[in-house]
C-alpha cells in the first residue's frame, strides 16, 4: 500500500510505485494498492490545503512526509479521531 499526500507529482507517484500511474489528477491525495507489480486499487480524495476535510484520514500526521509505503506485516496502526470546526478527521500513526 503506497499513500500519497496532495502534492505528490506524477513522476514521483511512478518512481515510488514502479508502474505507470493513469488519469492523474494534480492535489489529490492517494491511497493506491499493489499486488504483483500492478495497481489492483486506488482511492482518490479531495483535498484542502488549509483544513481538514470532514472525515479525512491521515497517515502519520501532514508534517510526516508526502509518500508513505506500506507492507501488510507494517500496515499497523493507532487512530485518533480530532475534532474541528468542519467536522472530524482521523490521524494514522503506524506502530509496527
């Protein structure tokens, strides 16, 4: 699993995930799936660069880095649920 921050380019999307990325769309956030070198999913979200968006998940918090990847033996996480004037978002924090 490769998660990608809102301001991740096309060609830095490819390099990390070493295959062709198709339909890019500039300043979402993306969380994208491989298996066997192939993209089986991805999730496209909308972003705002100044607050939260009612319901948004977040890896590592916004000041972690753009590109996060994941394997199922390190996908492990902690949540915490943050209240803000929009409505709520949740941080992921990887424990293992």
């Amino acid at each position: 699993m490769h998660v990608f921050e809102y301001g991740a380019r096309r060609d830095e999307i490819e390099k990390a995930l070493g295959v062709p990325f198709p339909d890019y769309v500039e300043f979402k956030r993306r969380i994208v799936f491989l298996k066997d070198g192939k993209i089986v999913h991805r999730e496209d979200e909308p972003t705002d660069i100044e607050c939260p968006i009612d319901r948004q998940v977040s890896f590592g918090g916004s000041n972690a880095g753009s590109h996060w990847s994941f394997t199922p033996d390190t996908a492990v996480f902690s949540a915490e649920k943050k209240e803000f004037i929009g409505g709520v978002y949740y941080v992921l924090r990887q424990v293992k």
